[in-house]
C-alpha cells in the first residue's frame, strides 16, 4: 500500500496539483479540523472536492477522527505546549480513537493524507500515516512537497 502526505500552504495551486497528478493518488483524505476556513485558499473543502475531481480525477473525503481535538490544536498553535507535547497527546488521541480499525484500509491505498502544514516533520499528518504503518504493516508512506 502506498500512502502519500502533502500540505498546502506556501504551494501554488499548480503546485499543489502537479504533485498529486505527478504521483497519481487517486483520491485526498483531509484531515484537517476545519476545512473551510477562508485562509485555505483553493484548498477549501468545496473547491478542493472540485479542483482534485476536475484536474486529478480524484476523491476527497474528510475524517475529523484523524484530525487533532480543538482543544490539543489550540495548545499547541496558541499556548505554546511544543511539537513533544502534541506529538506525545496526538498519538494517545488515534490510540483511544482506535483509528487503524474505525477508517477502511483500502480507502488509503494511493490516497494522500491533507493538512495545512508545509514540513510534515510537524503536522500531525506524518503522524496518522505512521501510526497506521505501523498498525496495518505493508505501508510505504511518501511526503509529498
């Protein structure tokens, strides 16, 4: 299985598509908590659904289960708690979520995992990916820039 990770921010929309095309995922989970905000640019939920079917003939869905808690984001984003902290109460969130049995594992064979940050080294995307690697084995994770 082949899982990719990619961020939009500090990418151009042609950017941005060429590499999900470049790698031919054929479908865009977004895990983030809000999708909508005004600040995502072309990577708003309704236009993104549209560009990834138009441009990339792919799917997009969006699983909040996969996305930090509200209250984790901003204790990370806005009290300062460092990337250990986060990184240590994200992986004890998808534990107690059980992710790796409440999402189908065939709906992420050739998809890409979305999120806002640019360095996947600290986005909790890098995190979902590893945690299902490590869970389901056989995955081959690829972060997309």
């Amino acid at each position: 299985m082949r899982l990719y990770t990619i961020g939009f921010t500090k990418k151009s929309a042609e950017k941005f598509f060429g590499l999900l095309r470049e790698a031919g995922v054929t479908s865009l989970v977004d895990v983030r908590l809000n999708n909508v905000s005004q600040l995502s640019g072309f990577a708003k939920r309704d236009d993104l659904r549209y560009f990834l079917d138009e441009i990339c003939g792919a799917r997009y869905s969006h699983l909040t289960e996969l996305a930090p808690t509200p209250d984790m984001l901003d204790a990370y984003k806005k009290r300062g708690i460092g990337w250990a902290a986060y990184e240590e109460r994200f992986l004890e969130l998808m534990k107690v979520r059980r992710i790796e049995n409440s999402v189908r594992r065939e709906a992420f064979d050739n998809a890409v995992l979305l999120c806002s940050e640019d360095d996947a080294r600290h986005c909790h995307r890098r995190l979902v990916a590893e945690y299902l690697a490590q869970h389901w084995g056989d995955v081959s994770i690829e972060h997309l820039r």
